[in-house]
C-alpha cells in the first residue's frame, strides 16, 4: 500500500504541484518562529508587565468581593431583625384578633 494508493492518483499530483507553496510557508512559520524566539527577552519584560497588571486587577477583584461579602451580611442581619419583627408583629396581631372575639362573645352574651 503505498502513497499513492492513500491518496489516490489525481491527489498526489495536486500534492506534488503545490509542494513548493507549502515548503514555502513551512519556511515561513519557521522563520516567524526563531524571529519570536530571538525577541523573547523583549516579550519578557511585556509578559512581566501584563503579569502585574492582572495581579492588580486580581487584588482588586478580591477587595470587592470582600466589600459584596460584607454588605451581604449586613443585609442578612437586616433581614434576620425584620423577620423578628414580622414575627411580633403577627403575634401581637392574633393575640389583638383574639381579645377582640372574646370581647364581642362577651358583649354579646351579657345583652
């Protein structure tokens, strides 16, 4: 089973006649690549740069997490009183509908 066989004839000749394009652009990435490579110290200072920017962004995200956390709490506080509260008010408002029946009942037994 050779090569050609695998791809077939008519894609093997396209294959060979576009051989030298793509040697051609291999030769080009390689050379971008090394060119990259030879720049690598002026990236590292960038790199080193970008680096401390996203701490910075990193330290400042936390800080406003922690500012959300605690006005979370402040506000799971708040609601733990007015559910206190609520729950006063309810009892009071049935011992109120309570005294109020028993009242009535009386008025209108002793008539």
């Amino acid at each position: 089973m050779g090569l050609g066989t695998f791809l077939g004839g008519e894609a093997l000749k396209e294959l060979l006649r576009l051989s030298p394009q793509i040697i051609n652009a291999a030769q080009q990435v390689y050379t971008t690549v090394n060119k990259n490579r030879r720049q690598g110290s002026e990236t590292d200072s960038a790199l080193n740069g970008r680096i401390s920017r996203l701490e910075a962004v990193d330290v400042a995200q936390a800080e406003l997490l922690e500012q959300m956390a605690q006005q979370l709490q402040s506000q799971a506080k708040a609601l733990e009183s007015l559910a206190s509260r609520i729950r006063s008010l309810t009892t009071l408002a049935a011992g109120s509908l309570v005294l109020s029946t028993l009242i009535i009942a009386a008025v209108l037994i002793w008539r």
